[in-house]
C-alpha cells in the first residue's frame, strides 16, 4: 500500500518552484503519492484540487510575501467546503507572521533551511504513517 | 458518509463523492454499480513528453460546458518506495475549477506497471457518475499500451515531430493499438515530414492488420489549438458509430474481465509478499523454485480429475468423431507393455483416454468382452 495522497502547490504570483519541487520529489522517495500542481494557484484552485484527489494532506509554498493574505484565504475556503486536513506551509515566513498562520489552523511553517528529512517526518506524523 | 450516500451523490456529479469513492476502490472496496454506457472513454497514449497532457488540457476546454468531462492521469510508481511525482495537473491548471470537469491523477502501484484494477473501477464510478467523456492519460510506455485497449473505446496515439528512425522504433507497440494518430506539437515544422512518414507507416502496418484498419492521421498542437476542433470531431463522429454498432458494450465486457486481471495481479504480489516460508524452502533447496510457485497457487491442494479411460474397438473412428466434434485430440501411441493403442481427447482441464486392445489377450480386449458398449459414438 502507498503512503496517503498529498498534494503541493505554490500559491501566488511568483514563479519560483525549485523549492516546492524538491519537497515534492522528497515526499515522493519516501513513499507518497505526490500531486505536484504548479505555480501561480488561487487558494481556490489548491482546495478544488485536494477535492478532487481526496488528497490527505497540503503543502503550499509562498515566496511572494502575500502569505498572510493567501492563507487567510485558504483556510477560510476549506471551512466553507468542509475540507479538513491539515496544510503545512513552507517559504520566508517572518516569525511575527508565523504564530499567526499557525493561529488560522496551519499545522506547521518552515523556513528554507528545514532539512527535508524533518518534512518527510512531520507529513508522516500529520497523514498517520508510521 | 455510507457507500450508498455517496454513489446517490456522485450521480449528481458531486466531486468530493467521486473522489471518496474513487479512494476507496483504490483501497479494495469493490462498490457494486450498474454501468450503463454513456461514456466516450479515450485512451491517450504517447511517448513522455509528446503533449498528452495539454492536448487533453485544450481538448476539454473546448468541450461545451453541459457536458461532463472526467481525465483521469496516470503515472508511475517507483516499484522500491510505492511513491510518485504527479506532475500532469500542471498543464491543466485552468481547469480545476470548472464544474463541468474532474481531475484524478492516479499511479500504477505494483509491480507490474501498467494499468491497476483501481483505475478500471475508477472508470466504472465516473461512467456512473454520469460523465460524458473519459480521457485517460497513460504513462505511454510498457504495460500500460496493452492495458488502455480493454478499457478505451478509443485509443489516441500522440506522436511527437521525430526523425523516421524514431518513427521506426515507435513501431512495437504504439503501431498496432491507435484508432486516431495525432503528430502533436504541429506549430513546429519538423512534424511535416513526421507526418509523411507515419502516414508511410500507417499504410505499411495495414498490409499486416487488413484493409479494415483505417485509424485517422492529424496534426494538431495541443499548445496553440491547431487541429483540435477537427479532432474533436473525429472523437464525436467515432462514438456515434460505436454506440450504433453496439461496439460499446463489448469494452464493458473486457473491462470487466481486465479488471479482473489486474486484481488477480495485485492479489498474487501479496501472497507473494507473504511467502516468506516458501522463499526460504527455496532458500535452502526443500523446494525448487517451480514447485514452490505452483504450492503458492495452490495448484497441488485441489484433488483433480486426471481422465477417464474408455475402453473402445475402433479407436481411430472415435478419433474422427470427437475431432468432429471440435475438441482437440492427440496423435495415437501404442503401448506395447499394456498392450493398447491410446488416443486423449482434452476437455478442459480434464481429459479421456481412449483404450483399443492391441490382441484379444489383451486385459482391455477381455474387459470389452465382458461389458456391454455402454458409449456410443
Ligand atoms: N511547441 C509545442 N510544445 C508543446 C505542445 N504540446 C505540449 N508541448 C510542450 O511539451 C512539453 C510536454 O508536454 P505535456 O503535455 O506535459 O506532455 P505529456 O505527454 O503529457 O508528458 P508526460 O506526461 O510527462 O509524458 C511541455 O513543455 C509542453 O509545453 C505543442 O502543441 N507545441
Ligand atoms: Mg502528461
């Protein structure tokens, strides 16, 4: 049996993916199934997608600096669509802004450096592989 | 939610009941449904890279919008962690969000690499979820070109602008299946002369398959849209006849049986998996590999029936008449020893076996003798 469905997208304006690629190669490697999505999604667009793949977890990644705004968005859209999993956020995130992604519900924010195996843990932990 | 809660509510085309249902055929519930065929299921094979996923992308965005679109992508697995990159939605992006269109991105899982017995149910539910077509992106390699023909009603081959040895080399395979070859990526020059040159080959493999082989050849760019309202036509036009020669039902048959295959596949890597007392009775050579397989299939627990043995006169006219009859019959031997002459007649996974004496000595000629002719030829 493979590991859950994950989906990671990028939301917002900018076009840079290598980081969101590597993380979904990684997750990939170790065992899940990985929808990788692209770059420039709506916050709509990412909670249709999961819909559609009956995805277990999310993981978006933010470069723009409009995270507030686009997470705000985000969780907001999975309340009205009664999706609930867990979303991991990933890019330069100051720490004033992290407490309060983590208070709109966000299970987790890392910065570029988190080593990947410390991801691959916390997915793990977050889609109840052991 | 109850199976039967959420197959009510993929018949209105509820995505989140499709997507349930379709995460548990993957996990081996098997949903009772009644199929009746209203889908156009399109295979869409191609070399990686040939343009399968944007061509997909432009061909639904041309669909009108009353009707239901479900793609279905595959991709591999890596046959050491079970994981996958999914990387097909990229070129659909803008279509996430239309109503009329569901997007399943789906891997091979397992060994063998091809289609699993998931995605066969997975196009069970979306037909019975109403959907008007099925595109289903295959991973265009190996396996998978074999599998998609049980499935689709009709195969789409992408060819991409490649030089006439690389036409040459797509020939295993690729050739035989497509009911409408594509040159994709048309906007780029090269695919003129790959266009002549399929179009050779076309020709060629048809002095092999028969006349009766007639698959359309287009150019297209799925990128810039050339050519796909004419491929959307052929796409069209092709269902009406299939759905007017009653063609579409003989796919639910062998969609049926394929799925049943591919279960069978998924079953036996299981107890493979889990035959580690056999292994090691390999291992140290308490087995050989052969009979270890055949104990794994349980091919020595049943008793079975071996023959039956007939004792006849004539053995060489009932030779004739089972032959007649349309049932596979060996060549006679003679025994010596026993002294008969033997002739099997196969039927099924049993057999009979005709007995002529060689001698009135014979125990078969005294047992004839004795007993009434209870067979009549
Ligand atoms: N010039 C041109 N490029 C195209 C066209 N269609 C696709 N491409 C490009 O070819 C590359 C592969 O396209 P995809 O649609 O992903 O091809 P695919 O067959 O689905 O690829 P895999 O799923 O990876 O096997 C992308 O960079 C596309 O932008 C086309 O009509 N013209
Ligand atoms: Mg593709």
């Amino acid at each position: 049996m493979p590991k859950p469905k994950v989906i990671i997208a990028k939301l917002g304006l900018d076009g840079h993916d290598r980081g969101a690629k590597v993380i979904a190669r990684a997750l990939a490697e170790a065992g899940f199934e990985v929808v990788y999505t692209g770059i420039r999604q709506t916050p709509s667009q990412v909670i249709e997608t999961a819909i559609q793949e009956d995805a277990k977890l999310i993981g978006i990644s933010i470069l723009s600096g409009s995270h507030m705004e686009l997470i705000g968005e985000l969780m907001r859209i999975m309340r009205e669509r009664g999706v609930s999993i867990p979303v991991l956020v990933g890019g330069i995130i100051p720490p004033e802004d992290r407490d309060a992604l983590l208070k709109m519900g966000v299970a987790g924010v890392y910065g570029p450096g988190t080593p990947l195996r410390e991801i691959i843990d916390i997915v793990k932990k977050l889609t109840g592989v052991s | 939610m109850k199976i039967e809660e959420l197959l009510e509510r993929a018949r209105n085309w509820d995505k989140l009941a499709i997507a349930k249902l379709i995460t548990m055929a993957e996990e081996g519930v098997e949903p009772q449904l009644d199929v009746r065929r209203r889908s156009h299921v399109i295979g869409i094979t191609g070399p990686p890279g040939s343009g399968k996923s944007t061509l997909i992308y432009t061909m639904a965005r041309k669909i009108p919008q009353d009707k239901r679109v479900a793609i279905l992508t595959i991709d591999p697995s890596s046959p050491f962690t079970g994981g996958s990159f999914m990387g097909n939605r990229i070129r659909m992006q803008e279509l996430t969000s239309k109503p009329n269109i569901y997007i399943r991105s789906m891997a091979t899982r397992g060994i063998r690499g091809g289609l699993n017995y998931a995605t066969v149910a997975a196009i069970n539910i979306l037909e019975y979820a109403g959907a008007d077509y099925i595109f289903l992106e295959t991973v265009g390699a190996g396996q998978s070109d074999t599998d998609v023909k049980y499935v689709a009603d009709t195969i789409l081959v992408l060819v991409p602008p490649l030089s006439g040895d690389e036409i040459q080399a797509l020939k295993s395979g690729l050739m035989e299946i497509g009911d409408i070859y594509v040159v994709s990526k048309s906007d780029n020059p090269a695919s003129e002369s790959t266009y002549r040159d399929l179009m050779a080959m076309v020709d060629m493999v048809r002095e092999i398959k028969g006349e009766t082989w007639r698959p359309t050849v287009l150019k297209v760019s799925g990128l810039y849209g050339y050519g796909v309202d004419e491929l959307l036509k052929v796409i069209d036009d092709r269902f009406g006849e299939l759905m007017k020669n009653g063609r579409l039902d003989n796919t639910l048959r062998s969609r049926r049986t394929l799925e049943m295959r591919l279960y069978a596949y998924d079953l036996l890597e299981k107890s493979l998996n889990e035959a580690k007392d056999l292994e090691s009775k390999v291992i140290n050579g308490e087995l050989s590999p052969r009979d270890a397989a055949r104990r794994l299939l349980n091919y020595y627990d049943k008793p079975r029936l071996d023959h039956v043995a007939v004792a006849i006169k004539n053995i060489d006219e009932a030779a004739r008449k089972f032959r007649e009859l349309g049932l596979r019959v060996s060549d006679p031997i003679v025994v010596e020893e026993q002294g008969v002459k033997v002739v099997m007649v196969m039927l099924g996974n049993t057999k009979i076996e005709l007995l002529e004496p060689l001698g009135p000595e014979t125990t078969v000629a005294k047992f004839i003798e004795k007993r009434v002719r209870v067979f009549t030829t």
